[in-house]
C-alpha cells in the first residue's frame, strides 16, 4: 500500500466510531469474527485498546489483521484503522500505486 493510499484510508477512517474493543481479555475469538464480519461489511474499520488491555494497540492491531488478512492502516494512541478491500463490490477506490 502506498502512502497516498493509506493517507486517502486514514481520511475516510477520520470520522468513523470505534466498534472493535480490546480490553483487559486481549483479543478473542468472538473478537476476530466481529472484525472478519465488519471488515466483509465495510472495507475499513476503527477499533480501540482500553488501558487495562494487555498488549498495546500496534500489537493488537498487527495480531487482528494477520488473522483477518488485513492491512494496518493507522495506529494513534489506542486507536486504530483496519482495511481490507473486497474482491468484488468494492466501495471503496483506492488512489492508484505509481
């Protein structure tokens, strides 16, 4: 992914609400399937670390999208932006790579 790509991502992502959360359980299962199932739905994501969460946002987030086939877009603070672009339908136009 290029940087005007995921600069293009971060943007949309701006005003999204978080609806993943990590929290002091760390990621589980039903957490991977709600992010596989949002991810189908919507092509980008944002999700949140809560402070009692053992592993930090970048962790969290590397680990959620390597299980969902998803790239890391953004990590700030305790926030994060996921995507992945459907195969077909896609919503989402990325700028194009160089």
């Amino acid at each position: 992914m290029t940087s005007k790509q995921r600069a293009y991502l971060r943007g949309l992502a701006n005003t999204m609400e978080p609806i993943l959360h990590a929290g002091k359980g760390g990621i589980s299962d039903a957490m991977i399937k709600q992010a596989d199932d949002a991810l189908e739905a919507r092509e980008l994501i944002k999700g949140k670390v809560l402070e009692t969460a053992p592993a930090t946002a970048r962790e969290v987030a590397e680990e959620i999208a390597a299980k969902v086939n998803a790239e890391v877009v953004q990590v700030i603070g305790r926030t994060f932006v996921l995507f992945r672009q459907k195969e077909k339908d896609s919503q989402i136009k990325l700028p194009r790579a160089k």
